[in-house]
C-alpha cells in the first residue's frame, strides 16, 4: 500500500469511526449476520470491514478473490454475499454463478458492489438475481442498513 493511499484510508477511517461509534448498535442483542466481502481492493475491504462490525453489528469475512471466496464456502453459508464485481482472474458475476452451482448457496442473497454505470452491465447483475448493486465509491454507513434489509427480507 503506498504512502498516498495509506494516507488516504486513514483519513477515511479516521473521518467515519466517530460516525460509526455514535450509531453504533453492535453487541446490543440482534442476531449476528454474517456477509462474505468478496474484493480484491485491501483498503475497500478494510473500510467495509470496518463499517459493517462497528456501525452495523454485522461479521464480514474477506475474501481478495473469487477463487478464495469458493474455497471459503466449502465450509460456510453466509447469511449475504457482498460482491465485487471487477476483480482480477475470477469476476465477480463469475464468482457467483460458481457459488450458484452449490445447493447449500443457490438461495443466499447476493449484493454486488460496483463502479460500472453502464445499464446493459447492471441488468447483467440483476439478471443473476442481485437483491441490490451498490455503486462505488458507497455510503459505508449506509451499507449496513442495506444488508440488514436483504436478510430481513428473506425471514
């Protein structure tokens, strides 16, 4: 990580974590929801981490690939899947039309994470049974609430 974007993430963390804290509810008895964050970005993994347990109560578990993301779901069901979709090697539409291919995931609900603002690429996402797409750069504080939906939806 140079120097400009070190610099950059602390910044953000730095300018987010007292906006975090203050609506933080975690740990105040709501069921745990579990996301698995597919991204290559470190520092867009640190930020969404972060967010999601202070700000939302929400366990993420990183993944910098798709091909680590399949390897992680041999032996874990999410609750959501936080994609993506612009990766290196395995994209993220990829990714999840493997995770698809499993029965135990073929109904997690699937939230992609993009900066891609062409339609004829959002209706892809869609088309693949997106329950959101979030266009990058995101609200990280925003995003728990978005979570919490897409699960809540599916009780």
């Amino acid at each position: 990580m140079g120097l400009t974007t070190c610099g950059n993430f602390l910044a953000t963390i730095l300018w987010i974590l007292p906006k975090l804290l203050a609506k933080s509810n975690f740990g105040q008895g709501d069921l745990m929801i579990y996301v698995l964050h597919v991204e290559n970005d470190a520092d867009i993994r640190e930020i969404t981490k972060v967010s999601l347990e202070l700000f939302g109560g929400i366990l993420a578990i990183e993944c910098a690939s798709g091909e680590d993301a399949l390897s992680v779901v041999k032996d874990f069901v999410p609750d959501v899947f936080l994609i993506d979709v612009m990766m290196p090697g395995m994209s993220g539409l990829q990714t999840l039309e493997k995770m698809r291919e499993m029965p135990s995931l073929d109904r997690v609900p699937v939230i992609f994470m993009t900066a891609i603002a062409q339609v004829g690429e959002q209706k892809k996402m869609w088309g693949l049974g997106a329950s959101d797409v979030i266009s990058k750069p995101f609200d990280a504080i925003a995003l728990s609430e978005k979570i919490k939906s897409v699960v809540g939806s599916r009780v």
